[in-house]
C-alpha cells in the first residue's frame, strides 16, 4: 500500500489488492430493492385537462379509475379538494409505493382568488407531520408522505401563463419541484408549441419562478450530458396521453390518438416530448427529485418553521476554536457584561434619585400650601377677635360713683313687689 499526501492534510492510500468495499453500491442496492421505494407525485390542472389519462399513461396502468359522467343537472363542486390513491406496483423485481395527488375543482371557478392555497396547505401539512415524527422520542418507522414532484398543466392557449397559473407557481416553488407541462400538445402546431414554449419560460424567467431543471456535474459520463441537455431543451414539456391503442398503416399498434389527418403516437418523441418526461421524471431523475425534497425544501421549510417557533441554533457547538481565543472572546464578553451591569446600575441609581427629589419637592410645595392656609386662617381668626374687641368696647360705658353706692337707686318699683 502506497501512501500520498493531498493539499487538504487527508492522505490518499493506494491499494495493493481488492478488499471488499467497492461492492457497497451493491449492497445498497440489494437492501433498497428489498425495501421497495416511496413515491408522492401531485397533479395540478383544470378538470378535463388530461391529469388522469397522463398518470395512466406514465405509469402503464390504471392508478386513477374512470371517471363517471355527471349529469346535467348535477352541480359542480365548489372550491378545491385534495384527495390522495397509492397503488404497489413492481417491475423487474423493484417495488414502488406510488401516491398520486390529485387537486380536482382547481382552476374550475369563475372566480379562483386563492385557488392554490388548500393546495399550499396540503403540502406544509406534510412537512409539518414529518417534522413532529423527526421530533418524537421513538423515531424508528417514519412516514414520509412529502410530495416529491408537482406536475402543473398548463392550458394550450398558445399565448403566455395566465395570471392563475403565474400565482400558483409564484407560491408554491419554494415548497416542491415544480414540473411545467403543456397539456394536449396535439391542439397546437409545431410552430405554435415552439413559440408557445419560448412565451412560458420568458414568463418564468421574468417571475423568478424556480422549476426542477436536471443538472450534470462533473461525475457524470458524456452520455448523461447530453440526456439531460436534451431535456432541458424540453422544458417546459408538451405532452399527449392516451390509454388506448391504435393501429398504424402497417398494421403494428401503438399508443396514441387517431384523428382524420393521421396518428398522434404518446411514444413518439417527433410527435410530443412525452418520452422526455418519463424518463426524467422515473428514469433518470427520480432520486434526485426525492432528494431536492429532503434536502433542500423540507429543509428551508423546517430552518424557518423552527426559527419562527423561537428556536436559535448555537453555531459555537459546531466549529472548532482555539482556547485561547476562547480565553479572550469569554474576557470580553465578561468585561461588556460588567459595563452593562454598571450602567444599568447607574440607570437605576438615577432614576431613584430623581424619584426622591421629585417626591421632596413634591412635599415642600404641600407644606408651603399648608403653611399659607394656615397663615390665611390666623389672620382671618385675628381679623375677626379685633372685630369683637370694638364692639365690645363700644357698647360698654363707665359706671358712675352714685350708683356703685345705691345701685338699685333709678331703677322703678314693681308695684307687685310688696306681696
């Protein structure tokens, strides 16, 4: 075994002969066909639109039923409901849970203010019952039940994104993949696909909107390149779907849609770009979409729904450090923590000496007003005493010498006195 030292310090070791470990991909990949895989796909349109007949058609067998013929005099439903099937199916010894999202009544209204919201809710009610199960205790069977891909139809005007359909990709990008695709791409000419296509990402572009686009890295071979260049040349894709089969001219039967002027073949990549899709959506991209879920969605939609829960994350439990700058950064954290005490000390101190002046001079002013009153009161007492004193004076006269002698002298005689 030879050894050789990289830039980063982690030395690089060559093998002398085969060990084992280069056979884990395929014990990954023995437990994951054991275990089967998981699925959550959303279609979102307006009824009648072809949702149904593409999920069929995508996965080559009867996920949504029939659909029964309302009467005339039936009304329709009102407001958008969001109803869920999962269906087990296998191919090639590989199970896959498939859950099928459906949002029947979206677009359907005259008025469809707010139409995507019972759509918004669904999907963070998922994040929401994945977050508590990471939470709980006992975390051994987790169901996850996120939508992994929404596929929005798109109606074949041939103009550009109507405002329902910018606002529902306005809201909901941030929170799944969102995949565009033309539905009934055989009511428009290839001219018209071309201009119309050119229009929808022109839209897109100018709204911000983020779709899932394939991305090569460079661990890919040439080959898956230019698979996915050639996807992305696709976008947004302009599909047909058909269950039944039609025969050709030379007798040979395929999927497709017969009209006067000829066949529209489903797996005809000169007829639609329904093969581009499939295989972005389940043979090559499947996992990556799945992960842009896990890893990138649910994990923005989690930071934030715990950061608005008043959750803080540490970053220090997270980094290595140096104990001396350890040292330094606790100083003089201490030191402002001690300027901080002294100043509030100093509010404090303020505060309460202001309050005490304040209630002295408070206490001054009622005594002078006591003082005053009192003041007022005594003179009005003295005022009145002087009053007295001369009437009293001048209602009194001196009292002669003859009458201290015979004081009874001047005074008439009762004649009732003598008896």
């Amino acid at each position: 075994m030879k050894s050789t030292s990289g830039n980063s310090g982690v030395q690089k070791k060559k093998m002398n002969g085969y060990v084992g470990f280069s056979n884990y991909p395929n014990q990954v990949h023995r437990r994951s066909v054991k275990r089967g895989f998981n699925f959550t796909l959303m279609v979102v349109g307006e009824s009648g639109i072809g949702k149904s007949t593409l999920i069929n058609t995508l996965f080559d067998t009867k996920i949504f039923p029939d659909r029964e013929e309302m009467p005339p005099s039936a009304e329709p439903a009102k407001g958008v409901d969001v109803t869920s099937m999962s269906a087990d199916i296998q191919e090639n010894g590989v199970k896959l849970r498939l859950t099928v999202v459906d949002t029947p009544g979206f677009g359907d209204s005259i008025n469809n203010e707010d139409a995507w919201q019972p759509i918004l809710e669904n999907i963070e009610s998922r994040f929401d019952a994945y977050l508590a199960q990471e939470n709980r205790v006992n975390r051994s069977k987790i169901s996850d039940n996120r939508i992994d891909a929404v596929i929005y139809f798109i109606k074949p005007t041939g103009h550009c994104l109507r405002v329902i359909d910018i606002e529902f990709m306005k809201r909901l990008h941030t929170k799944v993949n969102l995949i565009p695709i033309i539905a009934k791409a055989d009511t428009l000419t290839a001219s018209e696909l071309e201009q119309f296509k050119a229009k929808i990402l022109a839209d897109i572009n100018y709204h911000g909107i983020q779709i899932f686009k394939p991305v090569s890295d460079e661990f890919d071979d040439p080959e898956t390149v230019a698979e996915n260049r050639e996807i992305l040349s696709k976008i947004p894709f302009a599909v047909v779907g058909s269950e039944k089969l039609v025969e050709r001219p030379d007798g040979t039967m395929v999927r497709g849609r017969r009209y006067p002027w000829g066949i529209i073949e489903v797996e005809n990549e000169e007829h639609n770009d329904f093969i581009k899709l499939r295989q972005m959506l389940l043979r090559s991209h499947m996992e990556e979409l799945k992960d842009a879920t896990d890893m990138v969605l649910y994990e923005n939609y989690r930071t934030q729904k715990l950061l608005s829960m008043g959750h803080v994350q540490d970053n220090n439990v997270f980094r290595e450090f140096n104990p001396l700058v350890q040292m330094e950064e606790e100083r003089r954290a201490h030191e402002a923590k001690m300027q901080k005490m002294e100043a509030e000390m100093a509010a404090v101190f303020q505060q309460k000496v202001q309050e005490k002046e304040s209630k002295l001079k408070q206490s001054e002013e009622e005594l002078y007003a006591r003082h005053k009153e009192m003041k007022t009161v005594l003179e009005k007492q003295r005022s009145e005493l002087e009053d007295k004193k001369k009437r009293a004076e001048a209602s009194t006269r001196p009292i002669t010498p003859m009458e201290q002698q015979h004081p009874t002298k001047g005074k008439k005689k009762n004649i009732f006195s003598g008896f």
